[in-house]
C-alpha cells in the first residue's frame, strides 16, 4: 500500500521557545514514529526563538526586511537539521533546501526535515508547508503553542474563544488583519492562509498535546481547529 503523504508545520515555539523542549520532542517522536506505518511526514520547522532574537538584532541595527528573513530561514534550516539528529537521522544526509530535493527525499525516507526552502517575500515556514501541502496534494497540520486557532491570542486573553471550526474564506480575513513582519507570532501567515484558501487545502491546527495528532491521524475525535469548506 502506498503511504499517504501528511504535511506538518513545526512551529518553532514547540522546539525552542527558550530552551529546548525535550518532553514535548520526545512524545512527537513518539507520535511521528509510530504512525510511519501509514504515512510519510514532510516536517517544516520554524525558527522559534532563535530566529526572533536574529530579526531582532538585524531590526534595531537597521537592517531591511530582506536581511531579517533571510536570518529567519537560517534558523529554520538549523532547527530541521536539529530535529534529523533528534529522530537519529543519518548526519551526512542533510536536508533538503529545493522542492525538488524535497521531493526525491520523501520517495526514499518516511519522516523528513525541513526548514524554509527558498526566500520568498512576505513569508513564514508556514507558507513553506502550504506550498508543500499544495505540491503533494495533502492536507496540512499546523502545531502550535495553542490548543488550537481562538478568536484573539489566549496567552494574552483570558477570555480568548476557541474556534473548533472555520471557512477558508473567513481565516484569510482573519489573517491579514495582521501586517506581516519577519518573526511574527500567529497561527498560520498571510501567504499560507492564501495558499490554503485558493487550492482548498484541508487544515488543522492543533497544540502540544500529541494525543490530539494521534487521534486525528487515527480519525479519531480531537481538539483542533479545522479550515476548510465551511
């Protein structure tokens, strides 16, 4: 049987919020490992903490926006290479920095990692995973430092309300009410929400609690948000 490819959005606020989270990268490997019975796993990492500090760095000492993405990518490629060595992945391999490469390494091995594949204005590893969801015609799993998308940020607001399910349509909105800035901290960028939007690309976004992937890769009941044809 032909394993069925499955797109998952790494964010790097589960990585390295600060330091590295090692309980929470234990049990994904648990999760990731044990489903490659059914599946392959594209994993896009984001750049978490260490890419905001280089933004950071580069914004005050008056660098343009070009240069603090590009600082960005670099820490999504370190986290991917990272997380390889996490799932005791062959060292030399390395990982893939085209869609072309991406491609040719999926055909050979269940679980692969990247971070960023190539500079595109206006854009997150989030939007690297749609483009790839889009490529493989699969759905895409966003992971997150929220249980799930809300109507405002709940690690701000207390009484933040969770949203289970939303359209595609109304996400896009709720997106570019943000102006993009290289580091931003939502859910899913402005780009992936236009991707996801325009090729009706299924998705999810869920938290920390690995259960949740497991029984939605399982199709079993989980909390999540889902975007799509609503």
């Amino acid at each position: 049987m032909r394993k069925k490819v499955i797109v998952l959005s790494l964010g790097g606020s589960l990585i390295i919020p600060d330091g590295i989270e090692i309980s929470f990268l234990k049990q994904f490997r648990k999760t990731i490992l044990k489903n490659t019975s059914r599946y392959k796993f594209i994993v896009v990492c984001g750049g978490g903490n260490i890419a905001r500090k280089y933004i950071s760095a580069l914004r005050n000492i008056g660098m343009n926006e070009t240069f603090q993405s590009f600082a960005g990518i670099s820490a999504t490629r370190m986290n991917a290479r990272f997380m390889s060595y996490f799932f005791n992945q062959n060292q030399e391999r390395g990982i893939p920095h085209k869609m072309r490469e991406l491609r040719r390494y999926i055909k050979k091995y269940d679980i692969v990692f990247c971070g960023a594949l190539e500079y595109k204005p206006h854009q997150t590893s989030d939007s690297t995973a749609a483009e790839i969801a889009k490529r493989f015609r699969t759905i895409f799993i966003n992971l997150t430092n929220v249980a799930g998308l809300h109507d405002k940020n709940p690690k701000e607001h207390k009484d933040a309300k969770f949203i289970p399910k939303i359209s595609w349509k109304d996400f896009d909105r709720m997106a570019n009410r943000i102006k993009f800035k290289p580091g931003q901290h939502f859910v899913l960028d402005q780009s992936a929400s236009k991707i996801i939007r325009k090729n009706k690309i299924i998705t999810f976004i869920l938290g920390q609690n690995m259960n949740q992937l497991d029984n939605l890769l399982k199709n079993k009941k989980f909390k999540g948000t889902i975007i799509g044809n609503f």
